[in-house]
C-alpha cells in the first residue's frame, strides 16, 4: 500500500507526521509520505492519519 499527498490539497496542519511520524513528514509548508511502501505493521497509523487530515488530503492506494 502506498499514501499519497496531494500537494494541492494539503494545508501543512502537520496533523498526519504527528499521528504517523514513520510515514508522513513535512517538507516546507507541506506534508509527505517518505516511504514508498506502507509496511504491514503501519498501515492501520497511516490510514488514520488520513482520516484526520482535515481536508482529505491523503490518498492511500493498493
Ligand atoms: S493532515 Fe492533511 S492537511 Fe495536514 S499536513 Fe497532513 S496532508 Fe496536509
């Protein structure tokens, strides 16, 4: 599974790194993913960081 940010979308809260530090982080004013594949044991972390980003914009894929 991967997560994908939507540099667009994203206003730079910093919610997602502060849920799941392992997989999201900010870079300048925006957050992304800096893995390329979620592992097992942290796609439950990621997936809740998407949900609580406030304007959706985490996009996990298969
Ligand atoms: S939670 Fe959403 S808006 Fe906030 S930094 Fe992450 S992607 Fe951006």
């Amino acid at each position: 599974m991967r997560a994908i940010v939507d540099q667009d979308t994203c206003i730079g809260c910093g919610v997602c790194p502060s849920v799941c530090p392992e997989v999201f982080k900010m870079e300048g004013e925006k957050a992304v993913a800096h893995v390329d594949e979620v592992p097992e044991d942290l796609q439950d972390s990621a997936r809740q960081a998407a949900s609580q980003c406030p304007v959706s914009a985490i996009r996990m894929e298969s």
